[in-house]
C-alpha cells in the first residue's frame, strides 16, 4: 500500500491539466473588466455619498483605493484592471484645524475630559457622547476642540464625518454609504467593502468590518450633524477604547451614551468672543452697545463672529453703526425663531456689503449641489473665470460667508449654504436651473479631459456637449492627475447627477453617466454604480434617447457581471442590444454582443458564447473597429479554450494578440500572452507557456497592475510545478495569495489557495492539503464558480484518497464530474477520470481502473491534451501490469514514457523506468 500511495504521489506531480485549464479558465476573465476602461462609481436609487469625510478632506489625506470587489466576478483575458494599486492603511490625523476662534466653554469641556480621564483610568469602555444644542451654537466646534485635546490619548487616530444630518437640500447620509467611506478612510481597498442589493445586509456587513477594523484600537470617531440614533448606530466602534463624540440638533437618546447639550454663550462670553474678532479695543466699542449686539444675534458663536468681522472689515464704522444697521435688517425673511433671526439678519448684513457681482456670485454658490468647490466649479455656477471665481472665492472666505478647505476648495456652511438658496429663490425662478446646467456642462468638459488619460487604447471617449469649447477644465496631465481628480470630484459630481435628475434635465443625466461610466468601472462599491446606471437608462427613456438608453443599460450590464449577477447582467445586456438595433447602432450593439458573450463564458454556455462573439466581430469587422476585434477574437479564444478546442484558442487568441501589439496596448498583449501561456500548458508546451506567462507578468510589472501579476504568478506556479519545480512553483503561489489578499480578490485568492493545496498534495502533506483545497471549495462556492468548485473538488479526491478516505474520494470525483461535464470541460473529466483510474489501482480493483483510464485515454486523444494522454497510457500499462504480472502493459508504459519525455516531466518518466528495470 505504501508503494502504491507513492506512486499516486508521483503522477499528481506530473498532473495539473484541470488545474491549468480551470486556472485560466476563471482567472483569465479578470483582464476583460475594463473593457470600457477606468473605474466603477457609487450611486444608489435615491442617495448616494452626500456627504465627505470632512476631516480627511482637511487634512489632505486621500483614501487609497486599489483592488478588486471581494465579491468580483473573474473576466476575460483581454480586460484590464486600470487602477492604481492600494495604499498602506495608515493612522488618521483627520481632525479639522482648531480655530482661534474658541471661547471658553470651561464647564463643557471638564465634563468631556474627566469623563473620558475616568473611564480609561478604571479600564471601562469608553461611553458615547452625544453634543447637541440648537443651529449655530457651536457644537462641530466644541467637538472639534476636544478632539484636539484630547487627541493624545488616542495615538491610533481621529476621523470626522459629516452626516449630514441637517443640511439643507441634503439627505443625510445612510449608514451604510457612511461606512463605505470609513472603511475607505481607514485604508480599507473600495473593492474589499462588501456590496449588495440587500441595503441591511450590505450595512450589516460593512458595519462588523468597520468594528473588526477598530477592535483593537484607541481611535477618536467625531460624527457631526446626525440626524437620528438609527443613522449613527451602525457606525459606532465595538472595541471599548474608542471615543466617539456625536454632534446634532436633536436630543439622541439611548442609555449607554453621555448626552452634553450645548447652549448659546454666556453673555459675557460672547462679548469677550466679539471683542477679540473685532480686533477693536474694548473700550472703544462701548460695552452696552457690544451686549446689545451679541443679545441681537442669540449669543451664537457662529452669528457673533460674522457680526464681529463685519466691524473689523470697516474702520470706519463704530459699534453703534453696527447695532443700527443690524436692528433694521432683522425682520428681513420673518417667521424664524428669535435666534434664527438674528442669524439670518447677520446673513444679510454681510451679503448687503458685497459688491452686486459678488452678491450674485454668492447667491449662485447656494445651487451647488455638492458639498465643497475650487475655483472651476465656482466659475461655472457664477458665469465667470476662473480668475475671476479665485477672487470672488477669497473675498467670501475673508467675509466669513465660506469655509476654507484643503487643496483651494471652499465649503458653505449648512445656514449660509440655507440662506443664499433663499436669496436665489427670490429672483429669477430659472436662476437655480440654469446654474445646476452650468455646472454639469463644466463637469462633462472636465470629464473628457479625465477619460482621455485613463481610457484604453482605441477606445471611444464620450464626447462632452457643443457648447462646452468655452468652459475652463482642469489641467490633468497624467493618469495619476486624472485619477486624483476623479476622487476628489466623484461625490459632486454624482450629486449633480441626482439635482439634474430631480429638475428632469435629462439629457445632462444620460450624458454625466457615459461620462462617468469609465471611472465607474472599477472604483465601486458596485451596487452604486448599479443605481446611477438605471436612473440614467429611465432619464433616456424619458426623452426617447435609445442610444443613451442602450449605453446605459450596457454598462448596468457590466456592473451586473462584476458583481456575479449573471441573470441581471444577461437581461440589462440583452435589453441594451435591443435599444442599439433600434436605430442602428451597430458599434453599440457589437459592445454588447461582446459583454454577453462575456457573461455566456463565465457561466459556461460556451455555445451562446461563442455564438455572441463571433457576432461581435463580424460587426467590428465592418466597423474597421479593430480594438473591439481584438476583444472579441481573445473572448473567443478563452471560449474555445473553455470548450478544449486548443488550436482554435491559440488561433483566435494570437490573432488577438497581433491587434494588440499593432495598437500599442500593452493590456491587451499581457492578457492575450498570459492566456495563450494557459492553452500550451494544456497543449504540453511547457517552455513555450512559461514564456508566454513570463512576458506577461513582466507587462503587468511595468504597468504596476498588481491583481494581474498574480495571475501570472499563479499560472507560472502551474508550469513549475508539471515541471518538477516544486518550491518554485509554492513560492509562485504563495506570492499570488498575498498580491490577491491584499487586494481583497476573493476569486484569485481561491485559486492560489487551490494551488498550494495541489503542492501539499505532491510533497505528501496530505493532511493540509485537504484543509487548503476545503477552504478553496467553500470560496468557490460563495462566489458561484463552477469551474473552480469541480477543480477543487477533482484535487480533493486526490487528497482524500492519499489519507485512505476512499469512500470521501470518490464522492468528491462524482461530484467534480458532473459538473465539469456539465460545462463541457473535456480535458478536465479526463484528468478527473485518471486520477479515479489511481484511486482505484492502489486500491487494489486494477480492473474497474482500467476502464477509468480507457476512458480518459480516448478524451485526451480526442482533445490532444497530452498530459492526460500519458497519465492515462501509464494507468493502462501499470493495471495489465498488476492483473496479468511483470512484463505485461509494457507497451502502453512505453508509449507514456515516449509523451512524458516530449513534455518534460522527468519524474513521471524516472517512475516508470524504474518499475520496467
């Protein structure tokens, strides 16, 4: 028996065919996912990322987002992945800048501190603190105030979050798009946090990720503007050594919080706050004229410093001048509260001083729809340069009417953001319209300045609309430039897609989708992007643009097919064609035949696979689109592959391979090679598939694509180990596993996993090869790959049968065959099949293994697989061997022998030379 396990050992070491073949058959798929290059968006039915994680924003931090979707479907070889790589997580300094402004709130403060002092001194958790009090009154101040006190004593970071809970025009941020970006913000890759159509579900299992992420930590959580307790609740940390301070206009009341409610100053606090801001001597001001004042604006911090800036931007005026004017503005708007009034009348003092430009600027700044702007936006919104925007921008911020941000932007606060819609409202109804229109014009002029650095090569680049020759865009300079800006701009910009959408302006959502759609692509979270695709495929209806419909329906397509929605993804995809024919679009309706052909492959309908993408290049053909032949031969050639029709495969795929290279796409060139590398592993050109595999890998070193590195890695592990190389090939995996780990590629996680369990298997560790290749088969499932689940499962029977679990093994067998012949994978039922025939041999039943063998013999040569062929002829000659005594089957090990020498696989040859001496 001993004999036998070895000599089991000794061809799984020379076996892999199924391994080889299921690699590329999945993992190939991922290069085709940016077909339609650049990144995926967010953007759900009827909220998206509405707010910013302020305190990233200020302290410049970007969050690094690279790697694929956890749940990320595999794609064709021809597709890229054009994202930048993931960024180290790093500790936050997040906090916004502490303003001199702050006025002793003693009291507040010493509450906050000993709390915090006696919590962490006794080792108890650290409790919730809730900061709330009416509009104006400081709260976000206080907040932020603390934080830098107390800053110290949570070396581990501190983050801030807007939520938006109160912000006029604004719904407040869910809390499962706030996790999003504090997973993000944390370091967490974009394609790591989990997506869904079940919103619970999705909150549920982005807020546990959010708990593990900060389990261990001593971290500060500033939450300002909520809205509800139902809306923070999910973002709290589990550990018990954050602090979390909430900040709102309402009183949220749970039991395990401390609740602090800030009020208006003191009356000689905020006296003492006017006089400093003022930058007038006390005694010059008059104090009962000074109290007067701070009485008219409530004691607000927030109205008492505009109200001081005011005087201190007039020399000329004295305190008296200011009491008066400010006593005949107050009942300007009417019907607020008294303190809203005077807040309001401080508004409109400040908005009366500008000059009538700079009024109107300001009036235009309240239709952004997005959160904060730099300059370019401002010019759109106030029909201006960009010179002239800068100007009025600093203006403003000297004014106290704007905040200012990191990286020359500029932020309205909620109130003023409230009152200079109200202005606008009072003029010209159109007015809000027509700026909304402006900015979406300024977005799509900017857009293709963007696109035009992260898109393929040969690819289309949706145009912007004729009257954009005048807008000023940024100056985006490379890929790197284009992709900072896409971050930066992404949450405003899909903001304006939802006021567009709500003012019925059509058109600019169908175009400001396209437009986005190549950045979309890939930055996720996917179940976003589903929604803005949708929103922009009903908007097309609405004005009967089937075009604009067809494009939008294609790219939900896409989207649906990276998150392994294939019956989603199959109908939009089927849906768009249908809109493309309706008014002959034929490159549209190739691009889609081309992604259906996509979603056919990964779920193994390789007839309506082929079918598709020999449709979609007839139709490129005509076009003279050659970058879309190019896709759809190496789609076809991966589809043949599928069907172990090599010498098709190798034909479509070099002819795909030659387009690249003609193009300069070196994406497309590394895919084509690495799959090509695949089918002559298959085909027993060992040196020809490591080659093959060895260019590409260097491609995609050049090109800082980690996810297809791996890949490479993963397949050139295949060839090592078929070759002998076995910790060659281990290290080639391992590597693979943390590329994919890293990245959150759950997919090629899995194989690399599979792989090193296939190499525990051969070096006789049979026990951890079982754990691995179970592990392997349980992700495999999860993500509905059959392909993977039968390797696995094959490799398993393998393992099984090694530790004497025979009955295990061929349930495991039974199961992998049925599924691969369900797929139509020939050349992996006949690697199945021979190591069944191996089971069975050292089993002692060499009779029922001949007829497994028989079988695989007959596939392998069908297919002209000749790994298999071999295996199969030395499972012959060892059965007649072991039924009719030495000396019989000697012509059948003499013919595995002749293959295996002409494939390179010494040890299989050793093996057998021995038993015939």
């Amino acid at each position: 028996m001993r004999l036998r396990r070895g000599i089991a050992i000794a061809v799984i070491a020379g076996g892999g065919a199924v391994t080889t073949m299921l690699v590329g058959l999945v993992t190939n798929a991922v290069s085709n996912e940016s077909r339609w290059p650049g990144w995926l968006g967010w953007l759900q039915e009827h909220a998206w990322f509405s707010f910013v994680v302020l305190g990233v924003a200020m302290a410049g931090l970007t969050a690094l987002l690279a790697g694929l979707s956890e749940t990320r479907p595999p794609t064709p070889a021809n597709q890229p992945e054009d994202g930048a790589g993931p960024g180290a997580a790093q500790v936050l300094r997040s906090l916004p800048r502490d303003t001199s402004a702050f006025t002793d709130r003693a009291a507040e403060l010493e509450r906050l501190m000993g709390s915090v002092r006696a919590s962490q001194e006794r080792g108890e958790g650290l409790r919730v603190h809730v900061i709330d009090g009416m509009p104006g009154v400081g709260k976000t101040t206080f907040a932020v105030h603390a934080g830098h006190l107390l800053s110290e004593r949570f070396p581990d970071g501190q983050l801030f979050v807007n939520l938006n809970g109160h912000t006029p025009g604004r719904t407040p941020v869910q809390a499962g798009e706030a996790l999003a970006s504090l997973l993000a913000a944390a370091g967490v890759p974009t394609q790591q946090i989990p997506v869904g159509d079940d919103v619970g579900a999705v909150t549920e299992a982005r807020a546990a990720m959010w708990r593990s992420r900060l389990a261990d930590k001593r971290a500060l959580l500033i939450l300002d503007n909520a809205a509800s307790y139902r809306q923070l609740e999910p973002l709290l940390p589990g550990g018990s050594g954050c602090l979390v301070l909430v900040t709102s206009r309402k009183r949220l009341v749970a039991n395990e919080e401390v609740v602090m409610s800030v009020d208006a100053l003191p009356p000689d606090h905020a006296v003492d706050l006017f006089v400093r801001l003022s930058g007038r001597p006390a005694d010059a001001l008059g104090r009962d004229v000074v109290e007067e004042l701070v009485r008219l604006c409530g004691c607000l911090p927030l109205a008492v410093s505009l109200l001081a800036a005011r005087l201190r931007h007039h020399p000329s005026w004295t305190a008296e001048d200011l009491r008066g004017r400010l006593v005949a503005a107050r009942d300007r708007l009417g019907e607020l509260r008294a303190g809203e009034r005077a807040v309001t009348a401080t508004f409109d003092l400040s908005y009366r001083d500008l000059a009538p430009e700079r009024q109107r600027f300001f009036r235009q700044l309240g239709s952004f729809p997005g959160t904060d702007l730099d300059p370019h936006v401002g010019a759109a919104l106030g029909e201006v340069s960009v010179v002239a925007a800068r100007r009025h921008l600093e203006a403003l911020y000297d004014d106290h009417l704007i905040d200012e941000q990191p990286g020359s932007r500029y932020r309205l606060h909620d109130l003023l953001r409230d009152y200079a819609r109200g202005l606008a409202a009072e003029g010209d109804s159109m007015d809000h319209v027509q700026a909304v229109q402006r900015v979406c014009t300024y977005y799509l002029a900017a857009l293709v300045v963007a696109n035009g650095h992260i898109v393929r090569s040969g690819a289309a680049v949706p145009p912007a609309p004729d009257d954009t020759s005048r807008v000023e865009t940024p100056v985006l300079e490379s890929r790197a430039d284009a992709l900072s800006w896409l971050e930066t701009e992404r949450a405003d910009i899909l903001a304006c897609v939802r006021r567009a959408n709500g003012l019925a302006l059509h058109d600019l959502v169908v175009r400001l989708a396209a437009a986005m759609a190549p950045f979309l692509r890939q930055a996720g979270p996917w179940d976003q992007a589903v929604g803005l695709h949708r929103t922009a495929a009903e908007a097309a209806r609405h004005t009967g643009d089937q075009r604009g419909r067809g494009d939008a329906l294609a790219e939900l397509g896409v989207v649906r097919r990276f998150m392994a929605a294939y019956p989603q993804a199959i109908e939009a995809l089927n849906d768009a064609v249908t809109a493309y024919e309706a008014v002959d679009d034929r490159r549209g309706k190739a691009d889609a035949l081309n992604q259906l052909g996509i979603v056919w492959y990964l779920t193994a309908d390789n007839e309506d696979a082929a079918r598709a993408q020999t449709e979609a290049l007839a139709l490129y053909r005509e076009l003279g689109y050659r970058l879309g032949q190019a896709n759809a031969l190496a789609d076809l050639g991966m589809t043949h592959r599928q069907m172990s029709r090599f010498e098709a495969a190798v034909e479509a795929q070099s002819e795909a391979l030659a387009i690249y290279r003609e193009l300069g796409d070196q994406y497309g060139e590394a895919n084509s090679l690495r799959d090509l590398g695949v089918v002559h592993c298959l085909m027993g050109a060992y040196d020809l598939a490591t080659r093959h595999h060895q260019e590409a890998f260097d491609i995609y070193l050049e090109l800082d694509d980690r996810v297809h590195q791996a890949y490479a890695l993963n397949e050139l592990g295949v060839v090592r180990r078929l070759t002998g190389d076995i910790e060659g090939a281990r290290t080639a995996h391992s590597q693979a596993l943390t590329h994919f780990t890293e990245l959150g590629e759950r997919f090629g996680r899995a194989t690399s996993v599979r792989h090193l369990g296939v190499v525990e298997c051969v070096t006789g560790d049979a026990a951890e090869a079982i754990r691995l290749l179970e592990e392997a088969l349980g992700s495999y499932r999860e993500l509905g790959s059959r392909g993977g689940e039968a390797a696995s499962l094959s490799e398993l029977g393998v393992a099984r049968g090694i530790v004497g679990e025979r009955d295990g093994a061929i349930d495991a067998f039974q199961r992998g065959l049925e599924i691969l012949r369900g797929l139509g994978d020939r050349c992996g039922e006949a690697e199945t099949l021979n190591h069944w025939g191996m089971l069975l041999l050292t089993s002692d039943e060499p009779t029922a293994a001949r007829r497994y063998f028989g079988q695989a013999l007959t596939l392998a040569r069908d297919i002209r697989c000749p790994l298999e062929e071999a295996r199969a002829l030395e499972g012959i000659g060892r059965c007649d061997w072991t039924v009719d005594g030495p000396g019989h089957g000697v012509d059948s090990l003499r013919a595995a022998v002749t293959v295996y020498r002409r494939l390179g696989v010494s040890a299989s040859v050793d093996d057998i030379e021995r038993l015939l001496v």
